[in-house]
C-alpha cells in the first residue's frame, strides 16, 4: 500500500499546483467559475477515490457498483423508453448486485458471462411476457447495450483491483495507474487540441476532437504510462504500449458516448459532477479503457 500513499500524494501535489495556477488566474481576471467549479470536483473525486481505495476490497466494489447503478440510472433517463420498458430497467438495475457479488466471491467465470449471456437471454424474455410486440426489438437492444457499457465494462475497474500480487505490485496499483492515464489522455487531447488543433477527426460526432490532440495524447500518455510504471510490473515497451492502448481506447469511449448524447439530443448527461456534466460524462473513456487493459494484464500476468 505504500504505492498507493505515494501515487495519492502525487495526485494532491498536482491538484495543488492547478489549484495555485486557477487562483492566480483569477486574481487576474483570467480564469472561470467553470474552471474553479473542475478543479474543485477533481479533489472531491480524487479524495473519494483514495479512500475506498485504501479502505480494503468491500469499499472499492460499494464505490464500482454505485459508480455503475448511477452512469445506468443516467443512461436510461437520457434515452427514450416505453411504459412497458420500465419492467426490464427494473430488472437490469438488480443486475448489477450480482455482477458485483460474483466478483466479490472471486467467480471469475460467472462475471465474463453474467450479462453478455445470461442477461443477454432473460431480458427479452420478460419483454416477451409483456405481449407488446411494437419497439420490441430497439428496446431490447438499447438496454442490453447500457448495461453492457455501463455494468459489465465499468465492472473491469473492480476486477482489476481484485487481482492478487505480481511481483510486489497488486490490484490496487493497477488500478491506480489505469484511472490516472485514462483521465490525463483526456485531458492531453484537450490540451493539445486548443494548443495545435487544425484537422477535425470527427466534427458531426464530438467537433473538438482533433488529430493533432489525439496523437499529442496518443504519445503523451505514452510518456506518462513509462513514467507511472512503478505502479505497474511492466518493463519499458510494455508500459509504452499500455500508455498507447489506454490513450486510443479513451478516445473510442469517449466518442462513442458522445454519439449516443447526439443521438438524444444532450450535451452533458447530467449535473451531479460541477464542471463537469454527469457522471457518463467522467467516467464514458475508462467503459473503453477498463475492459481491454484489464484482460491485457490478465493475460500477460495472470
């Protein structure tokens, strides 16, 4: 745990030093209550996250599981849905418990095919005893596909944490280091977008989306995963690539979501975050980055 006492204090110390640079800034007149409102948001989650990490294993899976229940919760009161809907919402939030209690109890097994499959074949089931035909199809499928970004692959961030000790470096530690590079490579493709930003990549999906920021992110979070690799057992190339994969599988989620936003017609999905919009608005990069680093260690580790 002391890797995790040391990333945390990292954490505040960079916090500390955006929070010197906004209140300069302001006292200039050039910063923002946005801006004032992010940061703030970022020690509040930063903290939260910390604690539960260090509280033991029952508070990482109560935060991944509230963490899933709310970005659903948001997702189904963001897209359109029929009365007779409501039964299989219903159904789907008391999956998220289980997918929970089978990681708690080490099912590993039963966590990969809980939703793909088992929930795959139940909800239309009870759509089917509903006897309404009409929309049958896009409901199902629609809520199928929330729960599978919004459970099954948040639910990665708790397997990842469950993993036991690789030389000398445990679950923990790699969730640590996922969380931190999936946030910089969003903030990185910020950052170099308004910085050398000129060719959009997709402007009718998310219009500040450049392939200037996206490559200054791609290599950035490259740098950054060599540097944070004390956290990870990977050797140099190995990290190199972790920076890479979780930088360009960020930028997929983040798309991704933001085409479901434009899809419905919203910018943000909510306001329980200040600064920030909703929570699948923060957490819409890691249902990308979670799921495909966590079985590139499992694979190359376990």
């Amino acid at each position: 745990m002391n890797t995790v006492f040391v990333s945390a204090f990292i954490v505040a110390a960079l916090l500390g030093i955006a929070s010197a640079a906004e209140a300069i800034l302001r006292a200039r007149g050039r910063s923002s209550d946005e801006l004032y409102q992010r940061i703030r948001s970022w020690w509040i989650m930063a903290a939260i996250f910390f604690a539960l990490i260090l509280s033991g294993p029952t508070g990482a899976l109560w935060l991944f599981g509230i963490l899933s229940y709310l970005a659903l919760k948001e997702y189904f009161t963001m897209i359109p849905i029929r009365q007779v809907d409501r039964r299989i919402i219903f159904w789907s939030y008391l999956s998220i418990p289980f997918q929970y209690w089978w990681i708690a109890d080490g099912w590993y097994g039963m966590v990969l095919i809980w939703i793909p499959v088992y929930l795959f074949l139940l909800l239309p089931l009870r759509q089917v005893l509903t006897g309404e035909t009409r929309g049958f199809l896009r409901s199902t499928g629609t809520v199928h596909w929330g729960l599978m970004l919004f459970v099954y692959a948040l639910s990665h961030l708790a397997l990842l944490y469950t993993l036991p000790d690789r030389e000398g470096i445990g679950g923990p530690e790699l969730l640590i280091f996922l969380v931190i590079l999936t946030e910089l490579g969003d903030i990185y493709q910020y950052l170099f977008g308004k910085t050398f930003g000129r060719r959009k990549i997709l402007p009718k999906v998310s219009p500040g989306k450049t392939v200037e920021g996206l490559l200054g992110s791609l290599i950035a979070t490259a740098l950054s995963a060599w540097g944070l690799s004390w956290l990870t057992p990977f050797d140099l190339p190995t990290a190199l690539l972790a920076g890479l994969l979780i930088s360009a599988a960020g930028f997929v989620g983040d798309v991704v979501v933001s085409m479901v936003k434009r899809d419905v017609g919203v910018k943000d999905t909510g306001t329980l975050i200040p600064g920030h919009g909703g929570i699948m608005d923060r957490i819409d990069s890691l249902t990308y980055t979670a799921p495909l680093f966590f079985h590139a260690v499992y694979y190359l580790y376990y």
